[in-house]
C-alpha cells in the first residue's frame, strides 16, 4: 500500500469486540494473563502489564513501523525520553559518542552535561555536514554516532549514508534524530542509519496537543531500548497519548505535503525581502546543503524555516508583536505557524554556523495559506 493508505490503515488490529471503526483507547493497566505458560514480568511481547506493553501502544507502533519500513519500533513518554532512551541503551562508562554540533537543546544537555558527568562517558561535538570532521571524531572506543538532520535549528543537512558507512566501519551504531523532517521527508533506515529517533510531538502528532517520542530500528537493537527505558525506567507512552498521536498521524503524508508547499512560497517571499538578513531552508538554491536535501529528500522539505531580519534587537521584538496570526510560541510541527526568536545573548549561538550568531528566527510554518502568512509577515515588516 502507499503512504496515505499506510498511514489511514497501517497498524490497525479490527479486534475490538464491539465492531469500533476507530480504534478505541484502552485505558487499563492490567490485561488477562494465559495460565499454561510462565510469566516473563519484563516481557515486552505479550499483554501483561500497560507499563510493558499497552494496545494503543502497540497500534502505534505498528503503523510508525508500515510508514518507515522499520522492523521495529518503541514509542516513549517525549522525545527527549526517546533520545535518552539510546543513549543510555547503547552507552556505557568508558565509551564514547560523536554528536552533531547543531542539536536540540535536550540533545546537548544530556550530552555535553548529564551523561558525561554521571557515567564517564566522552563526548565529541562535531559538524555533522562534514562528514571529513565526523571520520576525524572517530575514536577506538567510538560506540554511537548521533546526528541530527535537519539541525535544529539551523535546518543543516548531513550525508546519512557517508556518516552510516564511517559508523559501521568503527563498529558503532547511528543514529538520526530526523524530527525536523518528520518520517515522510528524510526515511534514515532507507540510507544505511541503525536508528531513527523522532519527537512525535511535533509533525507525527501534529496538533500541538500530546507528547510523545519514538525509536526505530531493527527488532533486535529495539527491544534493548524496550527493555531498558521503557519497562525499567518507565518512560512508557499512556494508552491516551497514543491515541491522541495515531489519530494525527493518520493525515502525516498530506500535512507534509502542506506544509512543504507553504513553506516553499514563505521562503520564497523571505529570500526576496530587502528586509531580511539571510534565509536557510533546505528547498532554496542558496540554501548550504540544498544539493544533498534534493537527494534526501525527493522535493518535500519539510516545514522549517531558519531566518533573521535586519535590525537590532528592539527591531526584532517589535517584529514578534506586531505578528497577528503567526504565534509566538515553542515548538514545531503543529498545524499552526509558530516563531521563536535566538537573541545574542543565547549561550547556544556559539554552537552554529557564524552566520547564526547575531540572533535570528526558528520559523515553523502551519497549515494557513501561504498568502495568509506572509501578508502577516509583509505587515510587521512595515513597521520594522
């Protein structure tokens, strides 16, 4: 079946024993045990235990698997829970890990700080677009590679299956945190990744009301993860989160497709702007990776814009007031157009490309019209 068909039909059990079209939330705890064979009480395979293993879980799961092509798949409480899940799977006290440069900010906490500190574990942040830096990173004890791509926020794009091969040849595992894309623009697995990580809060949700993380993979490096951050530490996804997250990504495929045309146009009308600084987002020409985006990415680009306006800093706030229909607001991925604003005093400014470094706007743009959008960017460009 294709993608929109995948994403309507995959993962759905049509057990319930009432006939419900819909999959119902099942909002128990404790499932029906068989009594002819023993009890495995960390099984992740069988319904025992909604910490272990949930049915709106399991749908989930099952249909993020169908859209991906993924073996397996574990979905988790946030998609911080998810990225700490594979690091604290696959890292142990003495190894080391390469980790792009350009990271969500969690992603630069839990490895520049937490998981060095409390577990010994060394760290190499590297320019993940240059994949000559990841090879140099390297080390004999080199045990996980981790990029993110798109960068947030910088929308940078690396070479998946060059850094795959680089990984691989160390005898370590990558992984790539492709949130910014989400599992429609960027399939990692598809380019020799071992992992794909996404905050399903943002674009496989959808609609800003759930959190959400999940880990693909093979089956084998997914029930490490299972047992170890979902069972043991807990950070098992509710049946209603679940719920709530299959029942957005079921339009995924035409939110994407949206939000990549919009997006188009928005930067577009940014590029040509004499009030703007500088634009990045991977479907423009000038964008610094746009040759190896075509290839990722097949022509959808994903909803993430990276830009700044000229202008000091009052300038810029004035900018974010006088947005009427743009909201100012974290987040991305959702069906309305949010905006937040790097000012220079940002300790993570050091972190990105220089160009970065005078402030700028992380832009993640909705489902309104793009004419919509960008009247209400051409009206707070007036007053600025």
């Amino acid at each position: 079946m294709k993608k929109n068909t995948l994403a309507v039909h995959g993962g759905n059990t049509k057990k319930d024993a009432y006939g419900a079209v819909i999959q119902p939330i099942y909002m128990t705890t404790n499932y029906r045990i068989p009594t002819d064979e023993p009890l495995d009480w960390s099984g992740t395979e069988i319904f025992s235990y909604a910490r272990n293993l949930n049915v709106n879980q399991d749908v989930l799961q099952k249909k993020l698997c169908d859209l991906t092509g993924a073996e397996d798949c574990v979905v988790l409480a946030s998609g911080v829970a998810a990225l700490a899940g594979v690091f604290m799977t696959f890292l142990n006290s003495g190894d080391h890990a390469v980790v792009s440069e350009v990271c969500y900010s969690a992603t630069n906490l839990l490895m520049r700080k937490y998981i060095p500190e409390k577990f010994k574990i060394d760290t190499t942040f590297v320019d993940t677009t240059d994949t000559e830096a990841v090879k140099k990173a390297i080390k004999p004890n080199t045990k996980l590679i981790h990029v993110e791509t798109p960068g947030n926020p910088t929308t940078e794009i690396s070479d998946i299956e060059a850094i795959a091969k680089l990984a691989h040849e160390a005898g370590a595992i990558l992984c790539v945190d492709t949130t910014f894309a989400g599992p429609i623009c960027i399939y990692p697995l598809s380019h020799s990744a071992d992992l794909e990580i996404h905050s399903m809060t943002k674009y496989i949700n959808g609609h800003g009301d759930s959190l959400g993380g999940c880990v693909l993979g093979s089956k084998e490096l997914i029930k490490e993860i299972k047992q170890l951050a979902m069972v043991n530490y807990g950070g098992v996804l509710s049946p209603f989160n679940a719920w709530l997250i299959e029942r957005g990504l079921k339009t995924l495929p035409i939110r994407m497709e949206q939000h990549s045309k919009t997006a188009k146009k928005v930067a577009e009308f940014l590029n040509a702007s004499e009030k703007v600084r500088f634009v990045w987002y991977p479907g423009l020409e000038n964008h610094p990776q746009h040759e190896r985006a075509e290839k990722l990415m097949k022509g959808q680009y994903s909803g993430m814009i990276a830009f700044d306006i000229k202008g000091d800093e009052a300038a810029h706030q004035r900018f974010l007031k006088e947005l009427k229909l743009i909201t100012h607001a974290v987040s991305l991925g959702s069906v309305e157009s949010l905006i937040i604003y790097f000012d220079k005093s940002s300790d993570k400014l050091p972190h990105y490309p220089e160009i970065f470094r005078e402030g700028f706007f992380r832009f993640s743009i909705g489902l309104e019209d793009a004419e919509d959008i960008i009247d209400d960017l051409k009206k707070a460009f007036e007053v600025i």
